[in-house]
C-alpha cells in the first residue's frame, strides 16, 4: 500500500502526573501552531484540579527520591540522557516545528539539551562538595554543613526554549533530591509533554518530575498558594505575574527564583540557554543543615539545627 493511501495517524498528547498519562481532569484541550500559525497538535488544558494532583504525586516521591544517594541519582539522570539520545529525531522535529528552527539547528538545541542533562547528572555527587564542608568553630566540636533539598519545586519552565531552557530548570531541580510540578510553554507545550514519554521508560520514579500543559497563569497561581509546595522558580513568568505569584509565594515562605531582567539572563531568548549554566540553578532550592559533633571525651553524640 502506497503512503498517499494511508490515513495520518496523529499523536495524542498527555499530561505527566505520579508517572502516568492522564488527559486533563476538565477534558480541555487547545491548540498548539508552529512560528506560521500552522496547526501541530491538540495539548492539554490542564485544570487547578490537575495541579493539586501533580503537588500530591510530587509530595508522595519526595521521600525515596530525596533519600536515595546522590551516586545513584546520578545514574538515573544519565538513564534519562541515554533515553533521549534514542529519541534525539523526534525532538527535532518538536523543537524545529515550535520554535521555528531549521532542522540543523534544531538539532544543535537537542545535543545541547541532551549534554546538559549529562552535565546535571555529573553534579549530583559533587554539588555537596562545594555547598557543604567542614566550618572553623571555638571549642572541642566538629561543626559539618551539608546541604538538602528543598522539596517540592514548581517549575514555570521558559516561554521560548522549548526544549534546552525546559532541560536546564528541570534537571537541576531533580539532581538535587527534590522533586517537580513543571508548567510547560503555553505556547510550546511539546517538547516537555514528549520529555515526560522519556522519564517514564526511564529510570526516574514516577512523581518525582510531573509535567503540566495549559494557561501558565491559571496553572501557576494555585500553586504559588499551595502550601505543600516547598518552592518556585519564576522563570516563565513575565514581571506581572511573577510579582504577584510572589506574593503568594511568601504565605508559606516558599522559596522562590525569580526571573532574570531581559538581556541579563537567557530566559527571554531561545538561544541564550546554550550559555554556561553555573551552579546557581543547583543551590537555589537546597537547605543547609548544620550538624555539631563534639570531639575528644565529651561524648559521642551530636546535635543538629
């Protein structure tokens, strides 16, 4: 049978919530077109009811995903970059039809995304070293700090970068030992709904990363306001709708990351997340816990704050 006799067999996008595929508890979806207005695909329109569920499944993998070392949080993380690899064509089609790429440099964003994530999952054993260490203190105790993550992060990923910004919030949030609700581009919602196809034929637990399409400020709001979130990364947010989910933010005393001013950070532009990413995404939702040990004869118990 010829192609041209064949009927199109189009993909069905779900969200990624507790390490399942469910369609939006409202039943809603919108349309997603590329850079000419052409039509893609149907996402998605994920409901209030939708988010509180992801901050459940969230919460519910913290505690074996935090727990787990940070060696093996590594392998895990390179799992997920060996997944991708595999998959490297279709994300280049995704990243090319949303934002408007030539194929080749499509293809450039998705190697950049994919050793990006390798270079997070190279982190995970490190980070401590150089967020922890031994504090000088007057009297017969070692004083160690060790960082911990924060907990549940909510990620309000990048409006234009599809697939590198998405890989740059994500990963570093998850390396650490916490565990996200992503809110994907409104307007490039695929590459993140695809992203979530990969993390669940790898080896990361369902819940740890849990991936949302919709209206970002529908979706951001009740999450900035829920008290069992831990944290929020403001990234995708323009200035308005970050200052208010801030407010929000400090009922709980949720940490947050703000976004960077236009022009001085790569979260307004596509291009510049191929920019060195630092550590700063990695210590900005970890706590530090201190821990005195007293030396010599005054016993073997320590104490902690």
């Amino acid at each position: 049978m010829s192609d041209q006799n064949r009927l199109s067999v189009f993909k069905t996008y779900k969200l990624y919530v507790g390490g399942k595929f469910p369609r939006s508890e409202s039943g809603r979806v919108y349309e997603v077109t590329d850079s000419k207005g052409q039509w893609l695909a149907n996402a998605p329109k994920s409901s209030r009811k939708d988010a509180r569920d992801a901050v459940v499944a969230a919460r519910k993998a913290f505690g074996g995903w935090s727990g787990a070392t940070a060696y093996n949080r590594g392998q895990v993380l390179y799992r997920v970059a060996e997944m991708l690899e595999g998959r490297k064509d279709q994300f280049v089609r995704e990243v090319a039809a949303s934002e408007g790429l030539s194929k080749s440099k499509a293809a450039a964003v998705v190697d950049a995304a994919i050793d990006r994530w390798v270079w997070y999952a190279g982190w995970t054993d490190k980070i401590g070293q150089i967020a922890g260490g031994a504090n000088p203190v007057a009297g017969p105790f070692f004083n160690l700090s060790t960082p911990e993550p924060t907990g549940v992060v909510a990620v309000l990923a990048p409006r234009k970068s599809s697939f590198l910004g998405l890989v740059s919030v994500i990963a570093p949030v998850i390396a650490t030992g916490n565990t996200a609700v992503v809110i994907a581009s409104a307007d490039a919602p695929l590459p993140a709904l695809s992203l979530g196809e990969v993390l669940a034929t790898s080896d990361v637990p369902g819940g740890v990363v849990n991936i949302l399409s919709g209206v970002t400020a529908e979706l951001a709001a009740p999450l900035a306001a829920h008290q069992d979130v831990n944290a929020i990364d403001l990234t995708g947010a323009d200035a308005e709708l970050a200052k208010e989910l801030e407010i929000a933010a400090a009922d709980n005393l949720k940490r947050v990351l703000r976004p960077q001013p236009v022009g001085a950070d790569s979260a307004s532009d596509s291009a510049g997340w191929s920019a060195s990413p630092g550590t700063h995404r990695l210590t900005a939702f970890l706590e530090t816990k201190t821990v005195w040990h007293p030396t010599g004869a005054l016993g073997a118990a320590g104490s902690s704050y």
